[in-house]
C-alpha cells in the first residue's frame, strides 16, 4: 500500500547543494518595465517578458506564444487568485481548488489538464519544480507584471516545463510606492496586506510585502489562513551590473473540501452540492520558506547572470474521501501523513552579440530536490449528508514511509539570428540529464523496495517569425516553431501500489509543432493573435484506482491538437478589454486500462474535464479618479468526467463584475465573481475515485487600498 499526498502537492524534506561548473540564470526582479505611479490607468506600455529565451524581450518579437499582463492592469481587475488573475489568458483555464486543497488551482494547457504539467516561476526561480508547482504558496500582492508562455520550454526550461509557463515577477526592490490594502467578504472572508520600500545602507534598495487573510467558502468547515512575507533587496552599481537576493515566507492553514463522487453517468444525488465528508479536525496544513540571490554583469561585451534559490516545504495532512456512496460502516477512506521537501536550485547563463545580427546564448542549470513521507492509512465510516461529522482519531504508528531524491542538470545553448529586417531565426538544444531514488518501506507488511532511475536525453526547439506588414509601430507577423522535450514522471507520496512493479513511472514527452500570427494595430492599441498546434505526447501520468487505491500510472500515448486566438484592446479613456476563443482536442492514441478487471482499449476517447471550447471577454474601466468598474464572463465547454467518455458534463459560464470609485490616493471597490452561484465540476480528484471538485459558490468582496 502507498501513502496518498498529491494533496500535499507531494511534498518532501532535505537537500544538498551540489556544486558545478556552469550554472544559469539571474532573471532581475526589475529589468522589464518601469514601475508605474500609484492608481496610473493602464495605458500603452512596452511589454516585456522574460520567460521564452531567458532575456528582456518584446513578447512580438518572439516566435511562440506568450502573453503579459501588467500588474496595474490585474490591480484594476481586482484579481486575488490565479484563477481570476488570468481570467483572460489565450487559451489557459485555471480551476480553483483541487486536492491540494482550497487555497491551491489545477491549470489547464492546450487541453491538458494535470496538475504538474506546466511550470510555476517566481522572480525567475521555479516554485517546487523538482516535484509539482507550489501553488499553494503563491502569493499575487505587488506584481509586476505575469507572462504566461503556452507550449514546452524544452531549452530554457528543460525537464520542468511540458505545456506552459507561468512567472510571476514582484515589483522591483527600488519601487517607491507604498500600499495598504484591506479587503472582507462573504463566509467570513478578510484580509490585508502592506507593501513599502524599506531603507538600507549605500546603493542598496529593498520592498517589503506582507498580508494575511483568511478565505471561507460554502462548503461547511472549509476554509484556509495564510501569513506571507516577501523581502527582497539589490544593489546596482550600473546599468549592466546588478546585486540581488530575497526571502518567501509562506504560512498556510486549510480545511479541505471533498469531492462530489459520480454514480453512472452523472454525480451522485445521494451527495449534497456542500457536503463534506473528512473527519473532524481535518487539516492540510503547509509552510514554506525560501531563500533566493543573484547577479547580473556586463563582461567584455557580454552579459552574464547567475542565480541560485533554496526552498524548503513542509506539509501536514489529516484527511478522507468517500470509498462506496452508502451509509455503511467503514464506507471512508483516510489518510495522516507528514510531508517534507527541499528544492535547491542554480542557474547561470551567458549572452552576447556577434557579427551579422547573431545573439547566442550558452548555460547550464540544476534542480536538485529530496523527499520524504511518513503516513498511514485507515477506514472510516462518514455520513453522505447532514451535520453529522464522523470523529477519528488520528494514527499514532506513521509506519508508511517514501524517500525519493531527485537531481536535474542541463547544458543548453540557444540562438537568435536575423538574417534579415524582417525575418528572425531561433534554435537551441539542450542535454538533460536526470537521476533519481526512490526508497518504499511498508512498515505494516513488512516489505521494503527501492529503485534507480537515469535519463540522458536532450531537448530541443526551432522557430522563425517573419513580419509579414509592418507600418510605423503597427505590425503582424507570421511564426512557427518545433519543440521536442522530456519531463521525469510525476511522483507518488501517497499510499498505493506501483504498476508493473515500477516505483519511478516512465518520464513523459512530447513533440510539438505550433505556428500562427500575431501582431499590433491602431498604434499598438490593438493586440491580436491566432495559432495552431499539434502535439504527440507519451507517458502520460495519470490517476487510477490499482487493487483499489488511489495511484498514478503511465497512460500511452495521446494526441493534442487546437487553435488559440485572443484580442486586447486598449483605449485611450482608460479601458482594457480582451476577448479570447479556443478549441482543444485531446485524445487518448493507444491506452488499455483494466476497469473492474477488464482491460479496454481508450484510442480515440477524449481524455477526462478536458474541455474543447473556452471562451472569455473582460472589459475594465480604470480612470485615475472617479468611478470604474468592469466585468469577466468566461464559458468552459463540455467536459467528459471519464476516460471511457460515458459521463459528461454540459458546458458551463461563469460572471465577474467589478465597481471602484479611485482618487490618486485611495481606493474603495467591490468584486463579485460566479454571480450565477452554478456549482459545476471543474476537476477531477486524483485520491478520491470517480470524484470531482466543484466550482466555488457566489462570492463577492469589498475592499479598500491606501496610496502614501
């Protein structure tokens, strides 16, 4: 048996740094985007990312998909979660929740929905990537601005990044503006938050944020406390040449929700909308730290960063889920766990100009991380409604233990040429090399198995744009681009048995083409995209019930295709509205799966809440002073519930608004997000069987922000 923490995002204990001889990348907290005044309304800015090459660059003129929303835009929006934050993202779906708890999400790239497919960056550090995206401990006070790449990062990103990107980059160490934010709303939500530059010595510049709040919901003893605290500080001595480092203080309380289990082709009606069947006391409980610095120079014509971060996590879990839809003894499943992990992180890249318009890029990086788990698991017997809670005592023998140590290291080298005005050439390769334990020792049965795992394999990407119409700053431009990459499986510190025998499952990978237009019109007031992409994927990990438990499998091949396309706008009287449309096809290509002791074949079955038709229009309406507002509505496609594809659920939307009166000093606003109150299921469990997370409830909010 195999103790379950996908709900503690599987998380693990302990690290060492390893030293090496090429490390990578110091991406500055501030070298995109001049930090704004106080309540300025959005305006034309020149847009920055970071993300797809590792250097300042114009999102145009890159040939891929990527997308920046600035800070002061999301601010106006009145955003607080991830889900809201990209409401208008091409082609993204974030669904709130998940078994990692109230306060986490489950993202959704190109059709595929899984909860460690993409990868989490913050101010240039990967958040958990050595094991799954630390969600849970993102926090969105005082950013910058977030760029979202869609599609693997294979050079760049290497064995973390699969689909997409996502970075979050906080405001810069030396922005001077200072802000108090207060905020309260429904089911006895609240909560603040306080951002100020704070003085040191010489050229040093530092920004302190910290908040707390707590998040009610209406599902009965749901919720989640949050304390956070982020410094950084830097030093620059000239343009080029920079000093940086930080600290991330996360602590995280939840009481988790459960899923809504299926009963043949629809959810079960014998479970309420709200119920909640763990037992009393329930917890998931998560704090995390992490330390981070780094350098940027200018050396002989060349630029060079190096950064390095270490983060350490530590979880905590009392939970359950629903094993059989009756009122019978023992008709629970629950797990008690502790959870620790350690990611240690280096990176260190080289750039410079040569002869006929040719930039080239050489780095290395390494992500080293280990875990452990000690749990146990135990029956219970919970009622499928009422008030009752079923009252457990917690297992005092944690006697299920999961050691695993992870190490990935790449060298890559990239470049970018333009051979003419109008036309760029990109590629890079990329050798990764990944080496992981893994050690089970069941304490209850008396067995004990370990197992290695090496992979040399190397990744590589090629693209080209051509400006196909350019008039003074107006453009469009044509683009392609192929990436071939890899990513080690998934691990699993949950109780439940390995398939075939296997401990570490086969590592995932892809091939993928993608090519579209994109462009600026109306004095780049008017930004437009389309693209297509196909995508070959092997390996697939994937959640199945093995001799009854909860595990994660490798699930054959599958095919991935779409089209994205998306529209901003931004006007001169203060207005931001974007409009975006996509259509995902995601299908299983060769997968034979046992159900209930029957392998059957799934080719050409669509794969599970993977929806094929997202729609999105946001319109806001931020003038410095007097009243503004706006509005999101977001509409999610049908979705099969099952990988048989014998239940479905119909295509749902969901209705944001937004009012705020401003002066260049204060601002008071209200938000009120899923007006409709629809409660449709957005997520598929990976611990309870055949179970779904539902959308939250109506929720709205007041708040007020102070500018000093």
């Amino acid at each position: 048996m195999k103790l379950s923490s996908i709900m503690g995002q599987r998380y693990g204990a302990f690290a060492r740094l390893t030293l090496l001889c090429s490390f990578s990348i110091a991406i500055p907290l501030s070298s995109a985007q001049t930090t704004q005044p106080p309540q300025k309304a959005p305006t034309v800015l020149q847009s920055i990312e970071v993300t797809a090459t590792r250097l300042p660059e114009d999102p145009q003129d890159v040939p891929g998909a990527i997308e920046v929303f600035p800070g002061e835009e999301l601010s106006a929006q009145g955003a607080q979660d991830l889900r809201g934050t990209l409401a208008n993202a091409i082609g993204v779906e974030i669904t709130p929740g998940g078994d990692a708890g109230p306060a986490s999400s489950v993202p959704d790239f190109w059709g595929l929905k899984e909860f460690d497919a993409f990868l989490l960056v913050v101010d240039g550090v990967p958040w958990g990537g050595a094991f799954n995206p630390s969600l849970t401990s993102l926090d969105l006070r005082d950013i910058e601005r977030i760029e979202v790449l869609r599609g693997p990062a294979p050079v760049m990103y290497g064995a973390t990044s699969f689909v997409g990107v996502i970075q979050v980059v906080h405001k810069d160490a030396a922005a001077k503006d200072k802000i108090l934010d207060f905020h309260a709303g429904t089911c006895g939500s609240a909560g603040a938050s306080f951002s100020s530059p704070l003085p040191l010595a010489g050229n040093w510049a530092s920004r302190l944020t910290v908040d707390g709040e707590r998040e009610g919901f209406s599902d009965p003893r749901t919720s989640y406390r949050r304390g956070h605290g982020l410094w950084r500080a830097a030093r620059k001595s000239t343009s080029s040449n920079r000093v940086w480092f930080g600290t991330d203080l996360n602590w995280l309380d939840q009481d988790p929700a459960s899923p809504r289990p299926s009963a043949g082709t629809r959810l079960s009606p014998l479970v309420p909308v709200d119920a909640n069947q763990n037992m009393a006391g329930a917890f998931l409980n998560g704090h995390r730290g992490t330390l981070m610095a780094g350098l940027d120079r200018s050396i002989d014509g060349a630029e060079w960063s190096l950064s390095a971060s270490v983060s350490h996590d530590r979880q905590d879990a009392f939970r359950g889920f629903l094993s059989q839809i009756q009122e019978v003894p023992d008709n629970a499943h629950g797990f008690r766990e502790r959870t620790h992990l350690t990611d240690v992180y280096i990176d260190s890249h080289i750039s410079w100009r040569l002869p006929r318009s040719v930039r080239f890029i050489i780095g290395g990086d390494y992500l080293h991380g280990t875990g452990t788990a000690r749990g146990a698991d135990f029956d219970y017997t919970t009622p499928l409604t009422g008030p009752q809670v079923a009252v457990v005592s917690s297992p005092a023998d944690l006697d299920f233990h999961i050691d695993d140590s992870r190490n990935f290291f790449g060298g890559y080298t990239s470049a970018e040429w333009t051979p003419l005005e109008r036309l760029r050439l990109d590629g890079g390769v990329r050798l990764n090399i990944t080496r992981e334990h893994q050690q089970v020792v069941d304490g209850g049965a008396g067995t004990s198995d370990q197992q290695t795992r090496t992979d040399l394999r190397p990744g590589a990407s090629l693209g080209a744009i051509f400006t196909a119409w350019q008039q003074k700053q107006d453009s469009i431009g044509i683009y392609v681009n192929y990436r071939d990459t890899f990513k080690p499986a998934a691990i699993d510190f949950g109780i439940g048995e390995s398939e075939g025998g296997e401990l570490i499952l086969r590592p995932e990978t892809s091939r993928s083409v993608e090519g579209g237009l994109k462009g600026r019109l109306l004095d780049r007031r008017l930004d437009l995209e389309a693209s297509g992409f196909l995508m070959n994927f092997s390996n697939l990990v994937t959640a199945a019930s093995v001799n009854g438990v909860p595990s994660l499998i490798n699930a054959g091949s599958q095919h991935f295709t779409g089209f994205e396309s998306g529209l901003a706008f931004f006007l001169q009287k203060y207005v931001t509205a974007r409009a975006t449309y996509s259509f995902h096809d995601a299908t299983f290509t060769n997968f034979v799966q046992d159900f209930e002791g029957v392998p059957v074949q799934l080719a050409g079955k669509h794969l599970e809440m993977s929806a094929r038709n997202l729609v999105a229009l946001g319109v806001t309406y931020s003038p410095v002073r007097d009243f503004g507002g706006g509005f999101e509505v977001s509409y999610t496609g049908r979705r099969n519930l099952d990988k048989q594809n014998t239940a479905s659920s119909a295509g749902f939307a969901s209705v944001g608004l937004n009012v705020a009166y401003r002066t260049p000093r204060w601002e008071l606003r209200a938000d009120a997000s899923n007006l409709s109150d629809d409660r449709d299921p957005v997520s598929e469990s990976e611990l309870g069987d055949s179970q779904y997370y539902l959308l939250p409830s109506r929720r709205v909010d007041v708040g007020f922000r102070l500018h000093f």
